[in-house]
C-alpha cells in the first residue's frame, strides 16, 4: 500500500482568499475578514451574528459565536455563554484569545435545521487514478440543537442526504438541484485548488444551506474525515470513498 499522497494545507484564511478571487466560486463564500479591531467594528455594523474561528482549526474547537443585541453582545463557546456590556469589553475579550494565533470573522449564515437541529453538509471531493475531479458522497453533520458547531466531535451526528432534506421539508425537485449544484460546486473547488498548488487528491467541503436555499462554503478541508461515516448501519457511502482513498493510500 502507498503512502497517504494528499498534500494538507490549513489556513482557512488563505483558502478563502483562493474561493474569493474566483469570479464563479466567490458567491458561495460568506463575508470573512482576519480578526482586528477595526474589522469586528465593520463586520458587526452589517451582521448581528458573526464566527469567530481559528485560522488553523479543526474539528469545530475553539469557535465561538459573537450576537450583538444593541449595546450588549453575548458570545458562545461550546456550551458557555457570556455577557459583554459593551463592544471594547468584546474586542477585549476576543484579543486576548486571537493573541495566540490567528483568527477569523465570518457572517453568520442561519443553517437549515430538521427537528430543531441546525445541520450542515460535507462534500466529499476526490480525485480519480486519471486524476479527474468527483463529488464522491454528500452526507449531513447535523449539531446538536442550539450548538455553535455541528462538528462530529462537537456532539454532532451523521446524517444521509436525501432523508435528511426530506426530513428538514425540502421538495424533492429541490434536493435533486441542492444535489447537482453542489456535486459541481466540489469539482470546481477542486479545479481551483489545483490552480493554487499541487498534490490535492482529496477535499472536504463544508457548506451551509440556508433558509432560502442558498449554499454557502464555510470552510475547506484538506484532510476531511469521514470514520463515522462506518458506524452507520449502511456502510455504502464510506465504502465507496475508500475505493477512492485507497488510490492515494489512504486507508479510513
Ligand atoms: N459562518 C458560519 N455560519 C454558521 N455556522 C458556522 C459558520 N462557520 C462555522 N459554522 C459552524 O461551525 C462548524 C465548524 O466551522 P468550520 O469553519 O467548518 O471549522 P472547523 O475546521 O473547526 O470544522 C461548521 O460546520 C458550522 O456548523
Ligand atoms: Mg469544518
């Protein structure tokens, strides 16, 4: 067996910046700023609820939720809430984290839930031996109700695609078109990160659909998991991204 042949690159913020100057790419990609006191003002004046992440993380960890209501603004960390009397007693607070590495703003896009519970989707992208581009499987994170990441390792749960939709009210015309844009929407970013730097085999995008039935990347992930896609009863969608994996070496 080879080695796991993927390259792995972080920054969420560099990554952004290359959906961005996609002229095709840049309207699924949220308001997002790097973290300075200026754009926490800016980002603030236009959205009552912002993220706050870790340029470098994962796995949901250290992110936190900022909703301002008037003078007040309340922020979210996993299950602790806090009460901030003013924007400078914010600003502060955030410094004080953003101090040991970088940090990101995004606008919050207000996900679809089913029964209650906020859910986003992940797009699995891998490549061929030809070295072609394939959506190869959607499924849904779906976060605990009222939870500031939907992450697996946050609470969350896998759910498939279709019953999920159904579940959440969603038309089946619309679940087939939710379907192909977002099949398309994986190979293009694949196509783009091409153009950025060789030796991604595999991606993982993360994307919001909102109340009106928008998409909206969060994030993209280099080294995107998927093992608890085997503890599921049908174990067909995670078989069929390890034939894929298993051409570039990786083995779950
Ligand atoms: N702008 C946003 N609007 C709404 N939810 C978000 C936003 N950014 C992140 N989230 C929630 O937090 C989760 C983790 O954020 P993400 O950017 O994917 O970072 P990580 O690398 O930690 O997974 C997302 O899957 C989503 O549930
Ligand atoms: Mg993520």
């Amino acid at each position: 067996m080879p080695a796991y042949r993927s390259v792995s690159f972080k920054s969420k913020w560099v990554k952004t910046k290359w959906l961005l100057a996609d002229e095709a790419l840049e309207e699924y990609v949220p308001w997002t700023l790097p973290f300075t006191a200026a754009n926490l003002a800016k980002i603030l004046s236009r959205h009552s609820t912002v993220y706050f992440k870790p340029t470098g993380g994962t796995g949901g960890r250290r992110i936190i939720r900022i909703a301002r209501q008037g003078e007040q603004y309340t922020t979210k960390l996993r299950h602790t809430t806090r009460k901030h009397a003013g924007a400078e007693a914010l600003q502060a607070y955030l410094s004080k984290k953003a101090a040991s590495e970088p940090y990101l703003l995004q606008q919050e896009i207000p996900l679809v839930t089913v029964k209650g519970k906020p859910f986003d989707i992940r797009v699995m992208v891998q490549k061929t031996s030809e070295g072609a581009w394939t959506s190869t499987a959607l499924f849904m994170k779906i976060g605990k109700s009222g939870s500031v990441a939907t992450n697996y390792n946050q609470g969350g749960k896998i759910g498939f695609f279709e019953p999920t939709l159904e579940d959440a009210g969603f038309r089946d015309d619309e679940i087939r078109r939710i379907r192909t844009e977002l099949e398309e929407l994986g190979e293009s970013v694949g196509a783009l990160f091409d153009r950025h730097k060789s030796g991604f085999r595999e991606l993982g995008l993360d994307v919001a659909l909102d109340n009106r039935g928008l998409l909206w990347i969060l994030e993209v992930n280099t080294r995107p998991q998927f093992y608890p896609l085997k503890k599921m009863s049908d174990r067909t969608l995670y078989r069929k991204i390890v034939s894929y994996a298993e051409q570039y070496g990786r083995k779950k």
